[in-house]
C-alpha cells in the first residue's frame, strides 16, 4: 500500500503539481481512505521521497555491521586501528549505498531531482533528510575516534565531506537526465574525500588544520577557501575574508558562490571550511558543494 500511495501521488504532482494536489486526490486516485495515507505518511512531503526511511535504515544497518566487528580496533589516533578497517572508507562505503538507491530508477530519480528544485517546500525536506544521512555517518564516526584528541571535530567534518562529495556527485548525474554512470561520479567526488582524511591520507590533515586555525578563529559566518595541501598562508587568509553565510532563501539560492571565489583549486588542493559553532550544517554542506563544484 506503501508503494501504490507513493506512485499515485508522484503522478499527481507531475501531472497537477506539487501545490496542487491535496491529500484527497492522492487518495482517491490510489483508491483508499485519508486514514490509510497517514498511516504510511505524515505529510504530501514524505511521499515524495518515500524510499530513503529504508535506505536510511539499511545505512545505519551497514554502519553498525562495521561496529560490530571491528570498532575497537578502529578507534585509534590516526583512524583504523592495526588490523582494524578504514572508517573513511566505511562511510563512503555507507554512501554509495544511497546512490545505488538512485540509480535503481533514473527515471524517477530525475524528475523528483527536477519536482524538487521548483518546490521550495521539497528542497527545505530534502536538506532535513540530508542532514539524518549526516548525523548517522558522523555518529559511526565518533565511536571510531573515541579517545582522539580531535575525534567529535574530525567526525563532523569527514561526514559534511562525504555527504557533499556525494551529492555533487549524484547531482551531477541528476543534472544529466540520468545519463551515465552515478555510481562512478559518486566515486570520483567521494576519491578526494578519502585521499584527504582517510587512513593513507592522513599527512594532509595537518595543513588543513593550520588553515582552519589560521583562517579565521574569529569570524562570524561560515566560509570556504581553497587551499593546497602544504596548508599555504593564501588558503587561510582566504578563508577569513570569505563572505558570512546568511539565512533565508538568498542563501538556499545560491549564495554560497562568493565564498568560493578564491578561484579553481589545483589538483590534490583541500577545501577548508570555517564556520561558528551555530551555523546550519546544511547551510555548510551547500558551501562545500559550491567549492568542488567550481574545482
């Protein structure tokens, strides 16, 4: 029933639009009661992207599997412990499964994309489901470097990482119409993830952390810059002229874009974010994503 409610109202909002359509032409379309669709849903929202409680769950299933076996070998300094597993590369393992959830139905995948860049309101729910992928990944992430000086800090900013190396990857596909391989634009995005912060590349974490350090303790809104990963003075001085993040639409429109003017990074460069203790990570994601998009 599940599954005849969510086609019923994908159609409508194709065919009417997203406004449109009520609760009551979803379920006579699909043949049943109100009650029978607020049962399976609370919202027109939640129809709309009816897959990802699933995927969610199968996410933290596959996150948990890893605990199970190995987190204590996993939790040392510098990532995996001897004889222990990446957790860099278990989270990125962990989002590739989200892509393959797309990918299973281009078709389906596409005009969601679309129906959702035209519906503020769908945009706004996918951030919130976003940011649950996120705080699953950075909750693997905090049990793996429990003990770490710096283990909640690196969880947070590996999972922001692999969440936007995800998405500008997969929106890349979106953006496509679906043509080609997603899975394969997933894993070029979330490569530099894993060269930067997993277990082989932990020698450019220092330089990003001297960036960050330098860049801008004091700053009043999030920032991105581009800077190598010998953690040149350029890279920080960037991140602490780089423009505050503001709130409202202006900023879901884009407005992320002047904070990565610093110009393209060059091959092998880290993207280093700054940004107060407040912000929205949704609003940081869209500021890394606007980063790699223009590297």
């Amino acid at each position: 029933m599940r599954e005849v409610l969510a086609e019923a109202a994908f159609q409508l909002f194709m065919e009417r639009g997203f406004e449109q359509t009520t609760v009551d032409d979803i379920v006579a379309r699909a043949g049943v009661g109100r009650r029978s669709f607020f049962r399976y849903f609370p919202s027109k929202e939640d129809a709309v992207f009816p897959d990802h409680e699933s995927c969610l769950a199968e996410v933290t299933a596959f996150l948990e599997g890893a605990d199970t076996r190995g987190g204590e070998e996993a939790g040392e300094e510098a990532g995996a412990g001897e004889g222990g597993e990446d957790p860099v590369r278990r989270v990125c393992d962990a989002a590739r499964i989200v892509v393959r959830m797309y990918a299973a139905n281009p078709e389906f995948s596409v005009q969601r994309y679309q129906l959702t860049q035209e519906v503020p309101g769908l945009r706004t729910y996918e951030l919130s489901v976003v940011r649950r992928y996120e705080r699953t990944l950075a909750g693997f992430l905090r049990r793996r470097y429990e003990g770490a000086t710096d283990g909640a800090l690196r969880a947070e900013v590996i999972a922001a990482a692999v969440v936007a190396a995800h998405n500008n990857g997969l929106r890349t596909w979106l953006r496509s119409g679906g043509e080609g391989d997603a899975e394969a634009a997933v894993d070029d995005a979330l490569g530099l993830v894993r060269a930067v912060w997993g277990s082989t590349g932990d020698h450019a974490r220092p330089a990003a952390r001297t960036a960050a350090g330098s860049g801008a303790a004091g700053a009043s809104g999030a920032a991105v810059a581009s800077g190598s990963a010998s953690g040149s003075a350029s890279g920080a001085s960037t991140a602490a002229s780089a423009a505050p993040v503001e709130d409202g639409p202006a900023a879901e429109a884009g407005s992320a874009a002047p904070a990565a003017s610093a110009g393209r990074a060059d091959e092998g460069d880290v993207i280093v974010m700054v940004a107060p203790r407040g912000a929205p990570l949704w609003r940081v994601v869209q500021k890394v994503e606007s980063a790699l998009g223009e590297s």
